[in-house]
C-alpha cells in the first residue's frame, strides 16, 4: 500500500487531500501544528501527529510515525497580505521559515530513503504565486517563486533517481488562509479541487499543474509579453490585494497563523 504524508492537514486544502486518498485507498500520515490532526487521521484510518515543519526534531519524529513515506505532499503554508512597507519582518521570516524552509527540510528528510529505493514522489502545494505576483502579497508570492526556483534545480539534481517532484499551483482556494482576499478573473475554488489535483499527480506525476489549467496558458502569454503588455494584464486579471483585501476580515487568522 501506498504511503502518502501529508503536512499542515488538519484544515483546509491539507484535509480536503487527506480525505480525498482515504477514500482512494492511500495510506496516511497526516501532520500538522494544529493537534485535531490526531483525531482526522485516526478517523480517516491513518496516522496522525503534530508536525512544525519549520522544527528539525518535530519533522524527523512525525516521519518516523511510520516505516516508510512513498509521497510527501508539502501542503503546510501562511500568508500576510497588506503594503510589502508595513509587513512586520518576523512575519516575512515566518512565511519563508514555513512556506520554503519547511518544504526543503521536508524534502530532504524523505529523500535518503527514497533513493535508496530509487522510488518516491514529493508534490508541493505552492500556488499560482510561484509565477504571478498580485500586490498586497509580495513576501508569500517571493516564498513560492522560491520554491519553484528551488524545484526546478533539485528536479534536475534527481534525474535518473527514480524520485519524481511534483507542484500543484492553484489560485484563491476558500479556506482560512484566504479569509478576506479578493479573487480578480478567477472563481474561487474549493479545497477539494486542489485535493483532485493532486490525487490526479499523485496517479501520474508531472511537474507543474495549475489549478484551474487555464491559468498555464495566462503564465505563458505573461512570460512573453512585453512590460507594459504584462502591467495591462495585471490590471485586468491579478487582484490587487493591498485595495481590495479586507484586513479587519485577515486579523484573526494573521494573529494565530503568523
Ligand atoms: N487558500 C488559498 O487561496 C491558496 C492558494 C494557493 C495555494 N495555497 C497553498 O495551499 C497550502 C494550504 O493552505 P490552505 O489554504 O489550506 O491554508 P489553511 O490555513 O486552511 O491550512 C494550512 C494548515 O497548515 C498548518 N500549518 C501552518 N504552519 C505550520 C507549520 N509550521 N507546521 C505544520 N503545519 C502548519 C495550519 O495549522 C493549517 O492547518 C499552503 O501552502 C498555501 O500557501 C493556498
């Protein structure tokens, strides 16, 4: 049976993935900071524990819940939203910390092992923000062009290894991480459309994935356009999260998460 464990699954898109290969047959290792984890796992037929993925000891004990990992979905992340001048700097650090630094040492733990099965797969949920940077979330788009970035080159330091990366890249999901965000050109999705997603590269694994697919060709005409063709459509497709996002709607979830 497969094992797949999941990071930052006791809510949101974390928990709509875990539900979603339960029902497929996955076996799961669910973690998250959040202890209600324990009973989703328990209740889905897996194994659950609280996770920091931005802590060396908390991910190494979570990983040995279990013999073996044969997918890591690197799904845990924050997000501040506001004018990049009034970010607190603790709250940059913390995206990176969560956002890129727990996706590298999540990836690093699982990888000795799977090399020496030479199999395994690591599916990252970044987002659309690893190549559109909407105003207002300028530190959380860095910290997923980081990852992207970081993926690309570890992509080509495992060819030949049997080990495959994945990203599944969605826009705005509805879920707390969101809370009082504005969408621009694209409905909001839901957190099982993402879970789809990455069910669908768990079964065949490719390396990049956008949720909805359209919004790979809207990277691409982006890629090409010149500056001023790139602004116009910013304009008319990116929300711009500094006028439109509603901050008294953010505080709660930004004094918990961050
Ligand atoms: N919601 C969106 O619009 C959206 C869009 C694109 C990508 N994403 C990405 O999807 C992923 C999941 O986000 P979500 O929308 O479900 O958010 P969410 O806030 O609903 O869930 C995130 C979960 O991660 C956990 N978490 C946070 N820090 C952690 C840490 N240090 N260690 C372990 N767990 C931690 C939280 O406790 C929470 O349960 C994130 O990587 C996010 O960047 C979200």
């Amino acid at each position: 049976m497969t094992t797949v464990a999941v990071t930052g699954a006791a809510r949101g898109i974390g928990e709509a993935i875990a539900r979603v290969l339960a029902e497929r047959g996955y076996a799961l290792l669910l973690g998250d900071l959040d202890a209600s984890v324990v009973d989703l796992a328990a209740s889905l037929g897996g194994v659950g524990g609280v996770l920091d993925v931005t802590d060396q000891t908390s991910y190494e004990a979570w990983l040995s819940l279990v013999p073996s990992v044969d997918v890591l979905v690197n799904n845990a992340g924050v997000m501040w939203v506001g004018a990049f001048d009034a970010e607190p700097s603790r709250v940059a650090r913390r995206q990176f910390d969560v956002n890129f630094h727990g996706v590298v040492r999540g990836t690093q733990l699982v990888l000795p092992a799977m090399r020496a099965r030479r199999s395994g797969l690591v599916v990252t949920v970044a987002s659309a923000a690893a190549y559109i940077s909407p105003a207002g979330e300028a530190t959380y788009a860095a910290t997923k062009h980081a990852v992207l970035g970081w993926m690309k080159a570890v992509r080509q330091e495992l060819a030949g290894s049997g080990i495959s990366l994945a990203l599944v890249m969605p826009t705005v999901v509805e879920t707390e991480l969101a809370v009082g965000t504005v969408s621009g050109g694209v409905p909001r999705l839901s957190p099982a459309d993402v879970a789809l997603a990455v069910a669908s590269v768990i079964e065949k694994p490719r390396f990049e994935t956008f949720v909805p697919a359209r919004v790979s060709a809207l990277t691409r005409v982006l890629g090409v356009l010149p500056q001023r063709g790139r602004d116009a459509m910013y304009a008319r497709l990116v929300p711009n999260q500094v006028q439109a996002a509603d901050p008294a709607a953010r505080a709660e979830y930004e004094s918990k998460r961050l």
